[in-house]
C-alpha cells in the first residue's frame, strides 16, 4: 500500500527517442508578455550570417521562475562538483557565444 502511494505522487515522463537525442543550441532570446515568457534556442555558427532558432518553449511566468530557480541551483552543483563556470569577457549586455561580427567557416 505505501508503494501505491509514492507511485500515485510520482510523475512520470515519457522521452521520445526523436527528442532524447537533443538539439544543439548555444543562444537564447528570451521575451516576454504579461502571460507568457518565451524562450527561443538558436544555433549560432561563425562565418553563418543567420542564427537558426532550433527549438522554442513557452512557460508561464510562475514556471519560469521556477526554471530560473531550478537552473540556479543546478549551476550551484555542477561549480561545486567541477569548479566554477567562467564566461570569458562577459561584459553587461554581452549574451553571443562568440563575436557575433565577421567569421569565416
């Protein structure tokens, strides 16, 4: 009977092959309405003119705070496993991967 229980209380998610394999993406725009925040996530490539967003997610504004509190506190764990997480000449308003000026491929 207690199995029951902790198994009523458990979600259980479904990871289509199609979708476990991921998809690359190392830019994100996020915006945001009085009802929604969407985040896009792009592929942005030097030497590639357009960045091409790969996937989109819509949240509500209480997921995505609860997003943001979840990737902190995964960011908390991975540093304190693996060391601290340094982004290179990140300047206030400094989001591209890269340059995003003239590349080559």
């Amino acid at each position: 009977m207690e199995n029951d229980k902790k198994q009523q209380g458990q979600l259980q998610i479904e990871l289509p092959q199609e979708i476990a394999q991921g998809e690359y993406a190392n830019f994100a725009i996020i915006t945001h309405s009085s009802s929604d925040f969407i985040i896009d996530f792009a592929r942005v490539l030097p030497g590639v003119p357009k960045a091409q967003v790969k996937s989109r997610v819509i949240l509500a504004p209480e997921h995505a705070k609860r997003l943001l509190a979840a990737l902190q506190e995964n960011i908390v764990r991975y540093e304190h496993e693996f060391g601290q997480i340094k982004i290179p000449n990140q300047g206030p308003r400094t989001i591209a991967p890269f340059p995003t000026g003239k590349g080559e491929a």
